[in-house]
C-alpha cells in the first residue's frame, strides 16, 4: 500500500498542492485541502487487488463553487486514469459522489469514492 500511496499522493498534488492522507492531516491544512484514504483492499489472491479509495474535499466558504471545481478537477484528472511506477499499475473508477454534512456548520465537504484496479507486475 506504500507504493500506492505515494503514487496517488504525488498525482493528487499535482492537481491541488494541498492534500494529505486521512491519518497525516494537520490542524494548520489551509483550506480548501483534499484528503485521501484507501479504507478497503480485495485481494483476488493473483495480481490483481480491487481497492477503495476515498477523496474528501474540504473547505470553510459557504459558497461551494471553489470546493466543487476542485472536485470536479480531481475526477477529470483521476477518473479511469491508470497511474504506474515500477511494480505496480492502478487505474481509478468514480464509484460515488457524495455531499457530507460536518459537526462543525462552516465545514463545506465533498465525498469522492473509487473503485480502482490494482496490479501487481512480477
């Protein structure tokens, strides 16, 4: 999972420079920030692995233009693009989309769940 971390965190950065796994999040993240989570990995006990990938868009403005566009920039550059590196290949499929309510009343958030297909090479 480390390889594919990084992978997808160097990728997710090079859309929006403000992103962070879901157990690296500072209290100082200057809004609107991403965070990202891989809560769930099927291992079809061969070369390839179905994982969950989740994409949470966070912002403080109650206008939800700025948190949209940045979402919708995460789906077009992540949905069914194949990321690679020496040993592994994974290509994202946009599972859901969802509006999420936060504790906090200023908290705007944005839910972006993947389905993507990992495989392993050797």
């Amino acid at each position: 999972m480390i390889e594919l971390r990084t992978v997808l965190n160097v990728y997710l950065k090079s859309i929006y420079p403000n992103v962070y796994h879901s157990e690296s999040v500072p209290e100082t993240a200057t809004f609107p920030y991403l965070v990202y989570d891989l809560p769930n990995v099927i291992d079809d006990g061969e070369s390839m692995e179905t994982v969950v990938v989740d994409i949470d868009g966070w912002d403080i403005d109650k206008d939800t233009t700025a948190l949209e566009t940045l979402m919708a920039e995460v789906n077009y550059g992540l949905s069914k693009r194949t990321l690679a590196t020496g040993n592994i290949a994974v290509t994202f499929y946009l599972d859901t989309k969802l509006s999420l309510r936060d504790d906090d009343p200023q908290i705007r958030r944005r839910k972006y769940t993947y389905q993507a297909k990992l495989f392993r090479k050797g």
